[in-house]
C-alpha cells in the first residue's frame, strides 16, 4: 500500500527548505536572465575593449576607494549600535561589515548579509526590537543620502533626472528611517547621530561617483561630477534591489538606461557597472580575510 505524505499530497505546499531551493533558483534564473538582457544590448567585444583596456592603476584605486566605503559603512553601523551601550568594539563593527558586504554582493539576495548582521549583533545583548530597528535604520539612513546625492546632481545636471521622483524617494526613505528610529525605542532619534550617520553615508555614495568617475576616466570618457551625481545612485540602488545575485544584471541594465541619457555608449555603461561591481567585490572579500587574520591574531 502506497502512503501519500504531506509533502506529496496534490496542492500541498513546499515545505520550508524546498521553498528555500525554489527562491535561491529562481534568484539564480532571474540574475542569469538579467546579466543576458544586459549583454544582448550592448556590442560585447566593445565591452572586452574597454575591460581589457583598464590600467591597473585605475582598478588599485577603485578597490581601494572602496575599501574606504565600506570602513565608512562599519563606522555608521557602530554609531547606531552604541546608542544600546552594546560591548561591541570597532574593530567586531568593521570585520562585520566586511562580511556582510561580502555575503550582501555573493548571496541571492542583497538583504542576506543585512539579515546576518541583525542575528550577530543580537548576541551581543541588543533585544530582537532594537537590532532589527538599528539594521533597518542603517539600510535606510543609506537610502536618505542617496536619494539626497541624486537630488543635488538632478538640480545641478539642470533637470537630467525628474527632481519630484527624487525627493518623493527621499520622503519615503527619510519616513522609513523614522519609522526605525521609533521602532527602536526612541534610542536613534537625536539629532547628532542622524547628522554623524548620513555624512557617513553621503560621503560614501560620493566615493562611490568618484569612483565612475575613475574608471570612466581610464576609458577615456570625462563627465561633469553633477552629472555623475544624479546618474550613479540609480546604479546603486538597481544593484541594492533583492532580485538578483550581488546586484549582477540590474547594475548593467540601470547603467545602460541612465547612462544612455547622455548618450554613452551601451558598452561603456556595462563595462563601467561590470567593474563596479567586481571591484566592490574585490574589496569586500580582501577586507574580509584581513579582518579575520588580525582577529585570530589577536589584534584589537
């Protein structure tokens, strides 16, 4: 006699670990199907000219500036998290972010490293209510800046980018990061942190637009830095949406579409995200194994 298990009922639903399977494929498939939409627009041996043309002075420079952005990022992240008088020294905060950064840019889904870090910084004492608000408020902090960079280089580009968009995303973002800030009892509402915060964050985007502007550059392509300013942070936020794998795809898609508003050719565009991303990458993975050498060694 043939027993019939839950699992294999007609219309039962996936347990837990299949669903799991099924949105890590379907992440997989989606990023796949990204990348492949990215590269059907663009003239490929174009884009291997200008990736082969890279001077190592220029991609040094690129994983080194990011490098800075995400020290930038732990030192955000221990801002919020000593406002819980939590035993956490800057040294945990940076390797932490390091390897959130990493899992956020090698896992399906950008939220995963995010995820990681609330689970971590709760076993350092914070309630679940407090590390979820301090990892939302981080997230949106982020967002609140970038959408203030993007605002500031649409009015300086002279109305590239549709300015109402822009600050109808900064409004949302600026009451998500409030909504955090009370969901966290209160603790993140005073205005020096949220002054400290998005400096950090802004300066951080702005690194991120020098760094285009670096590797545009080194292409041979120089563009107004207000120019750079409206169009980078779409490519940062398409690579930031949890529908891919490390932003791959979305960042090439956005760069063609917001790039192409100037007229750059398709295959600048890719090859610059393309290089955003790997050096992005680049930089999180050395920062990882460095701040876990020193931590076995001991160091503070």
């Amino acid at each position: 006699m043939n027993v019939v298990t839950p699992e294999q009922a007609p219309g039962a639903r996936p347990a837990p670990g299949h669903r799991a399977q099924l949105w890590f494929a379907l992440r997989v498939l989606v990023c796949f199907g990204l990348v492949a939409l990215a590269l059907s627009l663009v003239d490929l041996d174009g884009v291997r000219e200008h990736l082969a043309s890279l001077s190592a002075k220029a991609l040094t420079a690129a994983i080194g500036l990011h490098l800075i952005i995400i020290v930038l990022a732990a030192w955000r992240f221990d801002l919020l998290v000593g406002r819980f008088d939590v035993p956490m020294r800057f040294a945990e905060a940076t390797r932490l972010t390091f390897g959130t950064t990493l899992a956020n840019l090698c896992l399906p889904t950008s939220l995963a490293g995010d995820a990681g870090r609330v689970v971590l910084v709760r076993r350092h004492g914070l309630s679940w209510r407090a590390a979820v608000g301090v990892g939302v408020f981080d997230r949106m902090i982020g967002l609140v800046a970038l959408s203030a960079l993007a605002a500031f280089g649409a009015v300086a580009a002279g109305g590239l980018v549709p300015v109402w968009a822009i600050f109808a995303c900064l409004g949302v973002s600026l009451a998500a990061v409030l909504g955090a800030a009370y969901f966290s009892h209160k603790a993140l509402l005073t205005a020096a942190l949220a002054s400290k915060t998005f400096a950090l964050s802004v300066t951080g985007h702005l690194i991120s637009v020098l760094i285009a502007a670096v590797l545009l550059a080194d292409f041979g392509v120089q563009i107004e830095m207000g120019v750079l300013a409206a169009l980078v942070p779409a490519i940062i936020l398409a690579a930031s949406l949890p529908i891919s794998v490390g932003g791959w795809g979305t960042r090439e898609l956005a760069a063609v579409a917001a790039f192409g508003t100037i007229g750059m050719a398709p295959s600048i565009a890719v090859a610059m995200a393309f290089l955003l991303g790997v050096t992005q990458l680049a930089a999180a993975a050395l920062g990882t194994g460095l701040t876990v050498i020193l931590a076995r060694r001991g160091a503070p």
